[in-house]
C-alpha cells in the first residue's frame, strides 16, 4: 500500500464553451464556492494533506490568488495546446509516487475518492468512468479482453461508458505515460497519452466505476445546471446521512 501520491488540477484552459470571463474553475457553484475551491474541499475531507498542484495557464495569477494553499506549475502555451501537454507539465515536474489528477471543470461527490482510494493505495493506474451513459461529445472507453482500458477518445466506437475527467497514474507507468504524453499532438486531450501507453507500451489500466458517484463535466451552460442539481443533492445526502 502507498499513501505517497500527490493530487493535479488541471487548471490551465481557456474555457471558451462556457462563455466565462473568468477560468471555468472558479464558475461559482450555487453555494458560493467555485468549481475550484469545491474540488479542494473535496480532496481535503478524505485524502486530508495531500499535497495539490494545480496547473495554471489562462489567466493564472486570478486562480493562484483565489487558492493560494495549492502548489503551482505553469503551461505557458496554455493557448495552443491541450490537457495533454498540462499533464505533461505537471508529471515532468512532480515528486516519486502516483499522480490522481482531476479536470478543472469536475464538480463530484466526495465520497467517490473514496471509492478510489484503494486503487491509490494499490497504486495502481486507473480511470474513473460512467457506465450510465455515453454522449457524442463526451470520452468514451472501451476494455481488452482482461478487462483493463483499451480504447479511450472522444471517437471509440461501442463506447461502454464515458470517462468523468479523474485518474490516476501509478510510479510505476509515470514515466511510460509522460513519453507517450510527449509525443501526443499540442491539441491532444491527455486520454491520447492514455491510449497509446496502453496500445504501444502495454501500460495496463484500470476502469474503476463511479457511475453511482455524481460527477459532472462543467463545459456548457447545461452542464452548470447540472452540475448544481448534483450538488446540492449529495449535499443533503451526506447531510441525512
């Protein structure tokens, strides 16, 4: 078992579906917080003093000032590129140990790290999905034989699910995942990196189901609505409970 692990936010878009003139990590939530700061929170209450790096880009002095308890590093071609390369950034630049990193834009339940947190301290590789649905625009995955992921991209035919935008590398596969991420296309979302350490590297990879979970993509107005539908709802479940 391992507890030596670190946590990214990846941070550094432009959010230009959302329309905002702020980052889409700090789009306020119905109770006040951000997107941002609920992830945070999140992450405090049940992996406790993990250490969090977020990776900034677009205007990333407002984000560094509206969380200054985090760790930072910079994708300065935040412009240009994709989440391929802010991972590539933040794992060329991490400590020894596995990496849990989290799309910016994921608001979650909480309780759903930790459903994962045994696949962390197995540190073992993996991606959290939803079986529940499949949309066209979302990640979808798709297993080999063993079980492990095979296909993952926005183009997988026969998708058995969506991947929700939090994973994990373990030490172990850390280095494989960075050359692939090196080679990935500047406009290559990070699942690219994902897909050919898998398919050229033999990086196996687990599906870990969150579909009972909430977790929610916030790239559209829709989303955001969504998305303060299923905070408030799990918020009044582990009230009740």
């Amino acid at each position: 078992m391992t507890s030596d692990f670190q946590v990214v936010i990846l941070a550094a878009g432009m959010g230009t579906r959302l329309g905002r003139p702020l980052p889409k990590p700090l789009t306020p939530l119905q109770d006040g917080r951000s997107i941002l700061r609920q992830q945070i929170d999140n992450l405090r209450e049940v992996l406790e003093d993990v250490p969090i790096t977020a990776v900034v880009g677009f205007k990333a002095a407002v984000i560094m000032a509206a969380a200054p308890d985090l760790l930072f590093a910079y994708n300065p071609d935040y412009a240009r590129t994709n989440t391929s390369k802010s991972l590539l950034r933040a794992l060329t630049t991490s400590r020894s140990g596995g990496v849990l990193w989290l799309n910016g834009d994921v608001v979650f339940d909480a309780r759903l790290l930790a459903h994962v947190r045994p696949w962390i301290d197995a540190d073992e590789s993996f991606v959290c999905v939803n079986r529940a649905a499949v949309g066209e625009e979302e990640v979808k995955y798709t297993l080999d034989g063993q079980g492990f992921i095979h296909g993952l991209s926005k183009t997988v035919s026969d998708g058995l699910g969506e991947a929700v935008g939090i994973n994990y590398v373990a030490d172990g596969d850390k280095a494989v995942l960075i050359d692939n991420l090196r080679d990935c296309a500047e406009t290559d979302y990070f699942e690219r990196g994902i897909e050919t350490a898998i398919t050229v590297d033999s990086m196996r990879v687990q599906a870990v189901d969150i579909t009972h979970f909430a977790a929610v993509e916030v790239d559209f107005e829709d989303d955001l609505r969504r998305a303060n539908r299923i905070h408030w709802s799990n918020r009044a479940d582990r009230e009740v409970g």
